[in-house]
C-alpha cells in the first residue's frame, strides 16, 4: 500500500469539511440622506415635487429658508412648513408649496427629522422673493490697553510701613466699529501668585468706537502689604476679553533705618573706657 495514500485521504476529508467561502458582499456605509428638487427656475407659490433619499423612517419637515440658513430659524418660513412620513425604504417624494422666506437669498430647501438629529439642505433658484436682506451680524465688541502704570506715591507712608492707597493708571481704546458699553471690570490684588483679594473696580461706563478712556484704579495697602505684590485685572468682553497685571513693591526701609538710628544712638553716646590712661601713669611710676 502506498503510504503516501492515507495522508493523502485525510487532507481531502479536511477540505470537504472546511466552510465554502462565503458570497455575502461585504456591508457598505449608509449614504447620507439627501434632497432632489427639479432643477431650472422657480417662483414663490409654485408647488414642486422634491424627492428624499437615504432617509431613515419617519416624520420629516420641510421647509424654505433664505440667507442660506445662517442663522437657522430666523432665515427659514417654519409656520409653512410641510410634513411627511418616509417609509422603511428611506425614499418619499413629496409635495411642497414654496413659501416665501422671511429674508431674501440665497435660497434653498432644508428638510429634518423631529429631534434635528438628521439634516440635509438643497440649493433652490428662487424667483419673486420681495424680503429684505438678513441683516449683517453685529460686530463682538473689543478694547486694548493704550496705557497701564502704578502713580508716583508719596514716599514717606510706604518708607514706614503705613496704610496708603496705590493708584494705578489705566486707559482702555476702542478700536471696534460699535461702542462697548459699560462692561464688567474685575480686580484681584494680592502677593505675586497669589492675588486673591477682591478689589473695588471702577465702572467703566460707555466707550464709543475710536474713543480712549482713563481711569484711576485705586488699591488700599494696609499694614500686611510688604513685598512684591500684583493687580490683575480682567475687563470681561463676549468675545475678546482683556487681561493685564501690573506689579508693585513695598519695603518700609524707614522702619530699618529708624531702628538702626536707635541701636547706634545708644553707642554713640556711650562714655569712653579710661583703661589706656591708668596703663600709662602705672608706667611712669
């Protein structure tokens, strides 16, 4: 017998029991849902049939926007909405009036479910729309610094170490197109790193557009304030607030040149030792 047989018989065995390879295709992405509306020109009043595809099940609303959309809602004629059901095959052709938008072009035709999970828009040529523009977004409000410096301080109070008032100076610019009206300034003052004391902020009223204000911050420094120590400010804009921290030392030297005064006053007057003359006249005897 051949002994090449045996092996040769299980290997067929083995292949006859292995799993055919399988003919199922492989399973492609969803396609996104989509809108097809017919194409050439249109006019408000005029019913069209717009066709949706790729839709999952369910309640779908319609609706005409202008100005692209951009600002949702407001752009679209959402009280002329129309509804409709798309089936389990994720395709519905549906009747829609076009409405006039409530703002001019662009136009287009933006259809979602009930939640807004699921959205699609189609451009629309729309003719016969009489709504004026959207109007232009308002500009976000900005300030820059223009100057921020501690005032000359009288030397003798801080030189000893007694409560004074540190002022400084700040001038905010507006360099926007709209006027920043009265926006909320914070300060903290403390030691370098550790400025967490609340501070009495100025307010800062309305600052038209080219226009800089100044203003005097004023910071109470009681007994404790020794050191270096920081005002930070922050002046809380929508968009573009302003930060900025300032720095200010205070050593009572007064206090160190008062007490060396004293130790060395006492010295001074301290009555000179007669020691080198009884050494003198002993050697004469």
């Amino acid at each position: 017998m051949n002994p090449l047989l045996p092996a040769t018989v299980a290997m067929l065995a083995l292949a006859a029991l292995a799993p055919a390879p399988s003919s199922t295709p492989s399973v492609t992405a969803r396609a996104r849902p989509d809108i097809v509306v017919p194409s050439g020109a249109l006019a408000i009043g005029q019913q069209i049939m717009v066709t949706l595809r790729h839709w999952p099940p369910g309640t779908v609303q319609l609706e005409l926007c202008g100005n692209g959309a951009h600002r949702g809602a407001l752009d679209c004629a959402s009280d002329q909405a129309t509804y409709a059901q798309v089936p389990a095959a994720g395709t519905a052709v549906v009747p829609i009036l076009l409405a006039a938008p409530p703002v001019a072009c662009p136009c287009l035709v933006q259809a979602r479910n009930l939640t807004g999970a699921v959205q699609a828009t189609a451009a629309l040529p729309l003719t016969g729309v009489t709504a004026a523009p959207a109007p232009a977004p308002a500009a976000a409000p900005e300030l820059a610094i223009d100057e921020l410096r501690v005032a000359e301080r009288g030397p003798l109070r801080g030189w000893f170490g007694f409560p004074e008032e540190l002022t400084v100076h700040l001038t905010l610019r507006n360099p926007g197109p709209a006027a920043v009206v009265d926006p909320p300034l914070t300060l903290l003052f403390g030691p370098a790193g550790r400025a967490h004391t609340i501070v009495d902020a100025p307010a800062l009223g309305t600052i038209e557009p080219g226009q800089a204000r100044e203003y005097d911050i004023r910071v109470p420094m009681d007994l404790a304030v020794i050191g270096k120590h920081e005002l930070h400010g922050r002046v809380d804009l929508p968009e573009r607030p302003v930060a900025f921290v300032i720095e200010t030392t205070r050593y009572p030297w007064g206090l160190f040149v008062l007490a060396a005064i004293l130790v060395a006053i006492p010295i001074a007057l301290r009555p000179r030792s007669r020691r080198p003359r009884q050494q003198r006249h002993r050697a004469a005897t």
